[in-house]
C-alpha cells in the first residue's frame, strides 16, 4: 500500500535563494513524524508545499496518491492542514467560523452541526464558542486552527507548531489528543520544541538549510552519551558551518 505522503525531490527557490534542497520521505498511517530544524530551515516552506500554499520549484507531493500540483482539491479532501499563525476570520465567533468551513467543505444541516461540535469537543472550545475570534488569547486561537484542520476528518494532518502558545495543560491536551489519533492517520508536526517530539512523535526528520540531515525514531537519533537535543545541536550547527 502506498504511504499516506509521498514527497520526492521537493525544492523550493525564492529567487537565488534555495529554501528546501531535493527533500524527499514519505508517512504511512499510522505514523507521527516530527520536522525538526531551527528557525529557517525550511520546515514551513516544506509543509505549505504539501498542503499545496506554495508552488515547489522542482519536485513532487501526493496525500492520497493524489499530486497537490495536478490535483490539488482531491489532495485537500485528504489533508488537514494547521498553519504557521492559524489564520482566521477574527471578527467571526468560534461557532460561526467552523460553521462557515464545515460548508466549504460541503456539509450542510444536522451534518455540518456535528462536525462542528465533534471538532469543538475534541478541542475543548465549548466553553468559548460564542466569542470572536479575535477576543481569544494566542492558545484559543491555535486551538480554533487545529479544530478546523480536524472538522473532515482527513486522513492527513500536517500541524505547523501545533502547540504554540498553549499552557503546560494545553499541550499535554493536544498530545493526548494526537496519540489517540495516530493510529488512523499520517501526521507530520512541525515543531522546534524536543520534548514535543519525545512525547508523540514516532520518527523524526531533521532539516537545517533546506536539506534533510536525519531520519529515524527520536531514540536512534540518540548517540551514546548524549541526548536528542544534543545530537540536533551537532547536526544543525554542522549544517549551519557548512
């Protein structure tokens, strides 16, 4: 069977400048990889690629078996896609907003209410549902962006910083909420905080300068006597002289 992603040779020039160089792996189901690298590395072009934001230079991407270039809204029926910011209506309530995307994604009716209130319960947004957007603090609004990237139910999810902004509690809460997901889907969170890797992820993939310098469980990554953020430190700062 096909992997859920599939992404070969994907390069992404801006200009001179090379953001991604020829980065190529693919997620099964059932898989949760973390996309580590500093600030810069390319970890967010990478993903706007996939979920079909950014145009690659050279390369190609599939969720599904379909390509996001060729066939980008059967490539999106499949993906659940969190970005970088979780960009909204600000000035729409909680409800209305997920309501206004549940049928964009073509619900309608007691449908697209319980899409709506699955993808609220799953992210606790209950108790907030009738604010707007814009009143709620950094971690609502993210937990907002993650609910409307889960309201299909997509095969696919990829989570730009999933966690940004939320208190200890909240992140343990969307965690548990990806452990309990993963068994069913291909997940690939971005993310710079380790310990986040450590706690859901069941590989990683270390980027720095648009190229891809590992990739395997956090617990091979681990050289003897060292951890896993010692080892990133050594391969991205390697990368960063290079």
């Amino acid at each position: 069977m096909a992997a859920l992603i599939e992404i070969e040779r994907l390069t992404k020039r801006f200009g001179a400048f090379t953001a991604v160089d020829d980065v190529s792996f693919t997620v099964d189901r059932g898989e949760v990889v973390g996309f580590l690298g500093p600030n810069g590395a390319g970890k967010s072009t990478t993903m706007k690629m996939l979920a079909g934001f950014v145009t690659p230079s050279a390369g190609t991407a599939r969720i599904c078996g379909q390509d996001v270039v060729d066939s980008p809204v059967a490539a999106k029926r499949s993906l659940g896609y969190l970005p970088e910011g979780a960009p909204t209506y600000p000035e729409m309530t909680v409800k209305s907003f997920l309501r206004f995307v549940a049928r964009i994604r073509g619900y309608r009716g007691s449908e697209a209410g319980d899409r709506v209130a699955h993808a609220m319960g799953l992210t606790q947004l209950e108790g907030v549902r009738l604010q707007p957007i814009e009143t709620l603090s950094k971690g609502f609004k993210r937990r907002v962006g993650l609910a409307q990237s889960l309201l299909h139910d997509p095969p696919v999810l990829v989570l730009d910083e999933p966690t940004d902004g939320l208190d200890p509690n909240q992140k343990h809460e969307v965690r548990e909420l990806i452990r309990r997901m993963a068994p069913e889907k291909a997940i690939v969170i971005s993310t710079h905080i380790l310990e986040e890797v450590d706690a859901v992820c069941t590989r990683a993939i270390v980027i720095a300068r648009g190229k891809v310098l590992a990739d395997s469980t956090p617990k091979a990554l681990e050289a003897p006597g060292k951890t896993l953020e010692q080892v990133f430190r050594e391969l991205t700062t390697q990368r960063e002289a290079a």
